[in-house]
C-alpha cells in the first residue's frame, strides 16, 4: 500500500511515493506527465528487488533517507549526536492551495517532520523545504537537517559546480559522478566565494541550449553543505543544508526549518533552468517599492578616491558622473567615524566631520540637482577595535575575537541590544539624508557559523525595509561573497566581484547567470589600469561587459579623456535604450563551436527583439571564426540583423572584401538561419565582444 503525490510545472512533474506510509521518497523528477499518470504504477514501477551483499530490503531513498531505515548513505538528518534513529510514519496531509504539506510522525520520539513545497507553474520552479518538530518534553537538538533530499538524474554523468575567491566568483567546474559522496561546504557563515551552494546537472545529450537539464540552489546567506552521493546500487541523492557549528535545541515553540531548496528542470538545456530560476527571482523573491522603475546607471566612487573624501573632488566627480547620463550616485567607504583606512571606525556611523565638516547634505543636494538619487555604503554587521563602539561594547562580538579579517570583528545580531543599535543608526542616516540605495557590505568570514546569525541579519534588513521602504539594498561581501536567493528575498542585486578587470567579469556574470538575471548583476566600467589585475582593455570591451548587466562606473572620471568620456557617454546612452529587452527578457548562454568565445543572446519575451554579445577572450587556434548559432528565436520570423561595433572590426585580421554584416549593412535572416547555420562574426583581437541587434523583419 503506498500513497503518491504529484507537483507539476509546465516543465515539470515531481511524483512523491509514501511506502506504508513511510517519508516518501521521490520516484520521479522529469518531463511532464500526462494528467491520468497512474502513480500508483509508476512508483511501483521503480522498485528494485535485493540482490546479493545488501541488506534484505532495499532502504527508501527518502526525502530524509535515515539509517533507521537501513540507508547507508549519508542520512539526512543528525540528532543528539547521531544520525536520526527514528521511524517516521505518515500522519496527515493537511491541504495547501498550490502546494503540498506532508506531516510525518515518530512515536517514540515524539518528533514530526514536515515536507513543504510550493511549485510555480508560472515561473517553472518548485521551492522545498522541510522542518522538525518535538512535541514532547524530551531533549531534541539538530547537529544537521538536509533541506527534502532530490534523486539525481541517472542519465548524467557531471554535476556542474561553482566555486570561486575574491576577484574571481561563480567560476564553474565539471565534477563526474562517481561512487561515494562528493561534498561541499561553506564554513564562512556566508555564503562565500569559493562554495556557491547551487549546481546544475546537464543530463548526457544536454547542453546550454538544448537537452534535459536540472538546477537545484538554496537560498541560505550562512554555512551550508551540499551533498552528491552515488551509492554503490547506483542511486544518487543530493542534500542541501545549512551548517551549524553547534547542535540547535528542538522545542516544542521552536522548530528546526530548513532553507528553502529551489529547483528547476527543463527540455531547453541548462539555459531553460536558468530562465525559470531568473524568472522566480523576478516574480517571486525581489522586492521594489516600485517594480516599473528600469535599474538605474550607477556610479561608485570607490576605486576613484578610496578613503580619501574630499567633498570638492566628491563634488567634481558627481557632476562628471551626470553629464555622461549616470543615475546614481554612490559614496562608498569612507565618509563615517574617522576611517581613513580599513583598521578603524567600523561600527561609528556617523559622519566624519574632518571630512565633511557640513555633513553629507551638500553632496547629497549636487545629486538630486544634478537629477541623479544618492546610495551609501555601509557595513552594519561588523565593528573595528578602533572605535567608538567597540570601546564602549566589547562584549558585543560574535566568537571568540581570536582571529580579525580585515582589521574587523563581527557583532552577535542574536542580541536584541545590537539589533535595536544598528537598526537606529541606519534609519537615522536614512531619516537625515535623502538616499535611496544603501550598498550593505560584509567584508569576513564569520568565527562562528550559526544559523541565527543570518536570520537575525534578514529580520534587521526587513525592519529597515519596512521604515525604509523606497530604499533599495544591494549585497556586497567583498564582492559576490553573500549572493544567493534567501538574500534577495530582503535585497535587491548584488555586487558580483570586486573585481573591475572586463575580462573576469564577463567569465563572471556568466557564472552568475546560472542562477540571477542581468538586472540585479551590478556590473561597472572600471579605472584605465585596472586596479585588480593591472591590465587594460579598450573602453569598448570594459563598456559592453558592464552594459550588459545592470550597467554602473567606477573609476576616477577626471582620468577620461574627451574621447573616451563621449564614449562611456554613448555606451550609457545605448544601455538605457537597451536595458528594456535586457532586464526583462531572457538570457541564453550559447554553445560556442570555439571555447575561446564566450558568448550569450537576450531576447524579448515575442523574441521579437534580440541583441547578443559574443566576446572573444583569447585568440582562436583557427584562422576564421567559426559561426556562433544563436538559440531561443523564432524559427519562422526574419530578424534584420546588424553588428553594432563595426568600427571595433581589424583590418589586419579581416583583409579585403567583408561580407555584408562585417561590412556594417543590415543584414535579413531567418531564425532558422541563425540558429543553425550562425552569425558569421569577424575575425578578432582577443578581448573585443561583437555586440549584433535583431529585430523582427
Ligand atoms: C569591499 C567591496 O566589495 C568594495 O566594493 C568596496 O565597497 C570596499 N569593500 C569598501 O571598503
């Protein structure tokens, strides 16, 4: 006797198999199923007999699997020390409106676990998430709890990874499966750099754009693990949690919850799982006073003037920053407590009237006159020895202070004291000056990695939102180090890598893209000499990979020559036309025919409309550029198609006669043209993306 349960997207179908009412297992994660699937036959279709070595039932790969009930795999809950020992048996299924909720209860331990989950047919993602209850009186401490554990695809042989550093996030690597678990795990108490707790599972036929491909990410700003483990029967389970470096009392008013686990399938390649997740990001998780509001163009003065605030040069610069069309203006670090370098003042929030002898209202006046808005760096969490704060509250700190990162220690936001501080500090600043963007950095790694230290930080984000609520945040922890959706559910973009050199940060953003859409991807031409990696790139290359996101400048404007300052004029200029069909419409990653292109297409939502950005980062070993095949166009429709950077093309490398799209004329092709035979780009210097527009005949 079991019991089965279906959640469909239009993408979509997850079948849930209950035997004699154990926890159920997940007997089908793929394409669609008719609507009169018998579910009874298809789980029972599934099931293996015993075979030899193995114990004499085959063990649940459950939503939880548990040793209890003979799993040998990694369980996927830990409990007073050991992994759960209990045997949860079906109590209820209370109905939920567009969702499912699966109540199971242990006896002896008097303990419940409860399955959520909520599919979204409109945006192609299912959210899952699990909690553990004590009803009784008994002591229940959780060492570890796994989000509803998912059975990997059997047709895939790699899970695709993210990791990364500072100045070099979402990096991506292809991990083969193989038997015995592959874990990662984030000990930052963020969600760091180097762990991105998502990963994607192209099956063997799939690619970018084409074939069957799965997408699972959790939403968690703390510690996290993930688990891939191919046990030795062949079946995969992958587990997502968050980490603790403490076991965490269950009592009966305080149940454990895990993070929610967003995961997504599609018949489009890894780009169809892409978009779902960029579209549940957009419909479901961002939050905007007012969503019709396009991104504005930023600019950062932080790698202009660094610590060093001069309100004349501050001044100067956000006149510059408007007469090239920018939107926002932002001081950075610097402007409070009496920090003229890293080792002091975190914690002072108040102006340094060295520095701003009049505060901060004169600047924030030249912005709005000069019609931009005013955005301010902050970093609320953390507090230097050096200050007046630390003086005063020593005790504040989270851990043990034994080790610093960058000169800082870290506030324990668990006590109410520290909340109510930075929550009046903050809002006085808000309440004082007219700002509508708060820049919210986290600059270390925490000594201790405790849940509740991420969730006291989103309930002190959601009460400045609250009092606060036109102003947007964006998250910063030395650049992409606290990015990912249970983040975005109290920001709105974030800062994808301190790192300014074109070249990483469009091998960046297309890491990131996996999982955020372009306009949350704050993305800034930076200085001539690139202050991370020394190198230079023509203005060109800087200003496609930062307009292709959600475009910003960052760099000393004094440096631009007349020349140049025209052009960061016209690139702004093109992204403000541009950044309708870019901020809402679709991402593709395309599958180059040469690794040495990096390239990917937006388009409308009618694919209508279309522009692509094809980015040759290293010489090619051929000659001739190969062919870039376009993906998510209608086959039928004629595009007119134009390469927008002709004067970009060498002559050097493109001698004699040019075809008529090189040549700079527009050229009439259908979908089907591009998408199979491709867009013949001109031969190129490395480090120049060939921007191509199309629009429907
Ligand atoms: C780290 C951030 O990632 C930078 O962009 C900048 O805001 C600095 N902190 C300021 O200290």
């Amino acid at each position: 006797m079991n019991r089965c349960w279906r959640l469909d997207t239009p993408a979509q179908t997850l079948v849930l198999a209950s035997w004699n009412d154990r926890l159920p297992e997940i007997v089908y994660w793929s394409a669609p199923l008719p609507e009169d699937e018998d579910l009874q036959a298809l789980a029972e279709s599934t099931r293996m007999a015993p075979t030899g070595g193995m114990l004499d039932i085959v063990a649940d790969l459950s939503v939880a699997p548990e040793q209890a009930g003979g799993f040998l795999g990694h369980p996927a809950i830990g409990r007073n020390g050991l992994p759960m020992q209990s045997y949860f048996l079906l109590e209820t299924a209370p109905f939920v409106e567009n969702g499912l909720h699966l109540i199971y209860h242990d006896a002896p331990s008097q303990t419940q676990y409860h399955l959520h989950a909520r599919p979204d047919p409109k945006t192609d993602v299912i959210e899952l998430w699990s909690s553990l209850h004590n009803l009784g009186e008994s002591p229940c401490e959780v060492d570890f709890m796994a989000a509803p554990v998912l059975p990997a695809p059997q047709n895939s042989s790699e899970i695709l990874e993210f990791s990364g550093r500072w100045c070099g996030e979402f990096q991506t690597s292809r991990v083969p499966w193989a038997v015995g678990a592959r874990m990662r795990e984030s000990w930052e108490g963020r969600t760091s750099h180097t762990d991105f707790p998502g990963i994607m599972i192209p099956t063997t036929a799939s690619s970018e754009t084409s074939g069957e491909a799965f997408g699972l990410h959790l939403g968690w700003s703390g510690g996290h693990r993930m688990i891939a483990e191919e046990l030795s029967d062949g079946r995969r389970q992958i587990q997502f949690a968050a980490l603790q470096d403490a076991a965490i009392p269950v009592t009966k008013d305080r149940p454990y919850h895990t993070p929610k686990l967003y995961v997504s399938r599609s018949e489009r390649g890894m780009n169809g799982v892409s978009q779902a997740f960029h579209s549940h990001v957009r419909q479901n998780i961002l939050r905007y006073a007012d969503a019709d509001r396009p991104r504005p163009v930023h600019y950062n003065c932080w790698e202009a003037v660094y610590f060093d605030h001069k309100p004349d040069v501050l001044m100067d610069l956000a006149d510059r920053a408007a007469d090239l069309g920018v939107e926002r203006f932002v001081l950075d670090d610097g402007w409070f407590g009496q920090r003229d370098d890293d080792t002091t003042s975190l914690g002072d929030w108040s102006v340094d009237r060295r520095k701003w002898p009049d505060g901060l209202g004169a600047l924030v006046e030249k912005v709005k006159a000069r019609g931009m808005t005013f955005g301010l760096w902050v970093e609320p969490e953390m507090v230097n020895e050096e200050s007046d704060l630390y003086r005063a509250h020593p005790d504040w700190m989270l851990g043990t202070g034994r080790y610093k990162g960058r000169n800082q220690q870290v506030l324990s936001l668990r006590r109410p004291d520290v909340q109510d501080f930075l929550f009046i500090q903050i809002d006085q600043l808000l309440t004082e000056y007219d700002i509508d963007y708060l820049k919210w950095d986290h600059n270390r790694a925490l000594p201790s990695v405790r849940p509740d230290q991420t969730l006291y930080l989103y309930r002190l984000l959601d009460r400045i939102r609250s009092a606060h609520p036109n102003v947007e945040i964006e998250t910063c922890a030395s650049g992409g180090g606290r990015v990912d959706f249970g983040i975005l559910e109290h920001t709105q973009r974030f800062w994808a890598s301190d790192s300014n050199d074109a070249y990483e940060r469009w091998k960046i953003q297309r890491g990131a893209s996996y999982f955020f859409p372009p306009e949350i991807t704050g993305s800034h031409i930076g200085p001539r000499l690139c202050h991370t990696s020394g190198r230079q790139f023509s203005m060109d290359f800087k200003a496609t990979v930062a307009g292709s996101r959600a475009m910003g400048l960052e760099m000393d404007l004094r440096e631009l020559t007349e020349t140049e300052a025209a052009q960061v004029k016209q690139a702004i200029a093109t992204f403000k036309a541009r950044r309708g069909l870019l901020h809402n419409g679709d991402l593709h990653r395309l599958d180059s025919a040469d690794h040495n292109v990096l390239a990917e297409m937006h388009t409308n939502p009618d694919r209508s409309e279309f522009v692509l950005f094809a980015g040759q980062m290293q010489p090619s070993a051929q000659q001739f550029a190969r062919p870039l095949r376009l993906s998510g166009l209608d086959p039928e429709t004629k595009y007119n198609i134009r390469l927008e950077n002709v004067d970009a093309v060498v002559e050097v490398m493109n001698r004699g006669p040019k075809n008529p799209l090189i040549a700079g004329e527009t050229v009439t092709l259908s979908g089907t043209a591009l998408m199979h035979r491709g867009v013949q780009l001109p031969n190129s210097f490395p480090n120049t993306i060939w921007t191509v527009t199309g629009e429907r005949q």
